[in-house]
C-alpha cells in the first residue's frame, strides 16, 4: 500500500478506535465527531489512491467522495449514512444547540454510527 494511501489509513483506523472509547465513556457528541473523522480519513486515503494526488483540503464527506469519482459507488443507504453523519463534524466542534443534539445521540444510535462507520470503512480497504 502507497505510504500516503497507508498514512490515511492508519488515522482512519485510530479515530474508528477513539470513537469506541467515547461509546465507553458515553461521550456521544464525540462519538459522532470521530466517527466523521474516521470515514473522512478512509475517503481521503481512497481519493489518494484513485487519483494519485493529495486528497482535497475538505472535511466535507460528500465533497470528498464526488470529488474523488467515487460518490456514486456507494449504495443508497451508505449514501443517507453519509449525509446523517456529516454535519456531525461541525456540531461537535460548535454545538449550536447541544441539548438537542445529545438527545438524539443514545448509545443505541451511537453503536449504530460507529456500525456504518465500520462499514463505510471495509466498504474502502476492500477496494485499496
């Protein structure tokens, strides 16, 4: 694997890890940020390795992923995935209405972000 493709990786793969150890501490806002982190890093790892240049400076999921010709590969579900968990990223770092937020971050919907993210994220290495 191409050491920049294998860099992503590895920050995708500790921030799939950190999002875990949020779950545990029942830190839900952080488990979405990492989870955001996570898929990110995979989507630049993967933009990396199709285009063979530096992925774009972004945190945008989607713009990632059109960007690197690979949006429309993923299926229906991965796609809604993706848009749910985007603006997850901004939220955790300015929390315009954090009381809401936390609501809806239980840890029944926390496992099940970090179980898409697990997903998004086989769905890459499979095609690395």
């Amino acid at each position: 694997m191409d050491s920049k493709v294998k860099y992503w990786i590895d920050l995708s793969d500790y921030d799939l890890a950190t999002s875990e150890a949020m779950l545990q501490s029942k830190r839900y806002l952080y488990v979405g940020f990492m989870c955001h982190q996570s898929i990110e890093k995979a989507f630049k790892a993967y933009y990396t390795k199709l285009k063979s240049e530096t992925a774009p400076y972004s945190h945008s999921l989607s713009y990632l992923a059109k960007q690197g010709d690979f949006f429309e590969r993923f299926s229906e579900e991965q796609k809604e995935f993706i848009d749910q968990v985007e603006p997850l990223n901004i939220e955790a770092r300015y929390p315009s209405n954090k009381e809401r937020l936390l609501k809806s971050l239980t840890d029944a919907k926390c496992i099940e972000i970090i179980n898409n993210t697990k997903d998004i994220q086989k769905w890459i290495k499979e095609r690395l």
